[in-house]
C-alpha cells in the first residue's frame, strides 16, 4: 500500500508539473503574439510582417493567440479587434498572420477568397501597392454568435448580434514568409439608416436604396483602409 500510495503522488505531482507548463506555453504564446501588433488611436501597427494602416475606427484589442501548425511548417497569430458600443460589436477587425517556421519550405501558399454565395452583392478584385499584390472580396454575411472562431469575443463578455454585416476579406502574401488575411465586418444597421434583414434584398440582381448606399458606403471604407497600408521595405 505505501509503494502503490508513493506511485499515486507521484504521478499527481508529474500531472500538475505537466498542466502548469502548458498553461505557462500558453500564456507565452498569448503574449508573444500581443506584442507583434498595437494600436495607436486608428492606426494599426504589425512588426512582422512590417506594415501598418488606418482602420476605419477606434478599435480595441481584445485577444491574441499563437499556435504552431508542424505539419504545415507554419504558425499562425490570430489578433480580434473589436468596436462596441454597450457591450455589443458593431464592427469587428480579425487579423490572422501565417508565418513560415522551415526555411527550406517552400513559399507559404494561400487559397483564392471566394464568395458564399454568387447571387447576392459582391466584388471580388486586386489591388496593387508596388510588389505586393493584395486580393479581395466584400460580401454579405450574417454574423453567428455560436460560430467557434468567434468564442474568444464571447467569452469577453461582448455581444456579437445575430444579424447581416458587410464584410471584406483581403489577403496578401509577405515575401513567401507571411501570409496576412484581414476580416473586416460591420453590422449592416450600424450605418445610420435602416436596411432590410432580408437577405434577398441584398440580391446584386436587385439591390437598391439604401442597402445600395451601405454597400457603397463599406466599400468606399475598405478601399481607404487598403490604400492607407504601408508596407516596410526589408
């Protein structure tokens, strides 16, 4: 019995070691990816890759998280940024960063932004900025509270409404070393006026008044975000 009791704690003692370093790794990651990225005021400022721009808003960060992906030779930092307005997200900034981790793989690839459906409003084009060829995609979509990658704003305590919201997606690759998605959405009633929850009415074949107008409204936006990025030369 005291062989088997000694057996026991010390396997307790080697469990609790184990759960604390991995809540250590953790806070660690969570760190090191907050320091990659800050926000002065409007301006978003990411050290690697080196760029930064002006979002539309003053935004908060919220959470950060780092994770390593073996099989892909990559590591990806995900950041969420978010402005609310009593409790409740009226736009919302995801900035996900794939990083190469082998040096002898080859360039990170990314896969071509599509639209979730074809019928309703959407624009899908490049921009370019120099080298660097930055592909886009702005559509609707209705933002799902229950939705997984969106926990980490949940569990702030920050409503998401289960509502429509335009959204643009962009995404550029750094050198073949980084890949950068930026999600950008805000709620389609946060422009002002009132627009239809329908989503048919959102139709390119029939949009009009003023889910029209919001449409262009957000595009306007993202194409000033897009033209205020600024990338570092190496």
């Amino acid at each position: 019995m005291g062989r088997w009791g000694d057996w026991e704690k010390n396997s307790l003692k080697k469990a609790i070691i184990s759960l604390v370093l991995i809540v250590v790794w953790l806070w660690t990651m969570v760190a090191f990816a907050s320091q990659d990225l800050e926000i002065q005021g409007k301006k978003l400022i990411c050290q690697e890759p080196p760029f930064t721009l002006m979002l539309p808003s003053e935004f908060q960060l919220i959470h950060s998280s780092s994770q390593k992906n073996p099989a892909e030779s990559s590591a990806t930092r995900v950041y969420f940024i978010v402005k609310e307005k009593n409790k409740q997200v009226e736009e919302m900034f995801i900035l996900q960063i794939s990083d190469k981790t082998n040096p002898q793989a080859g360039p990170i690839a990314v896969p071509s932004l599509k639209p979730y459906t074809e019928k309703r409003m959407y624009r899908k084009d490049k921009i370019r900025k120099g080298d660097l060829v930055i592909d886009y995609l702005i559509q609707l979509l209705a933002w799902n509270p229950d939705a997984t990658s969106l926990q980490p704003i949940v569990r702030k305590g920050i409503i998401i409404p289960s509502l429509w919201a335009l959204q643009s997606q962009s995404l550029f690759v750094y050198q073949g070393e980084h890949a950068v998605l930026i999600r950008y959405s805000k709620a389609a009633h946060a422009f002002g006026f009132k627009v239809s929850q329908e989503g048919n009415k959102w139709d390119k074949e029939s949009i009009s008044g003023n889910e029209k107008r919001a449409y262009e409204i957000f595009q306007k936006t993202f194409t000033e975000m897009m033209n205020s990025i600024q990338i570092k030369s190496p």
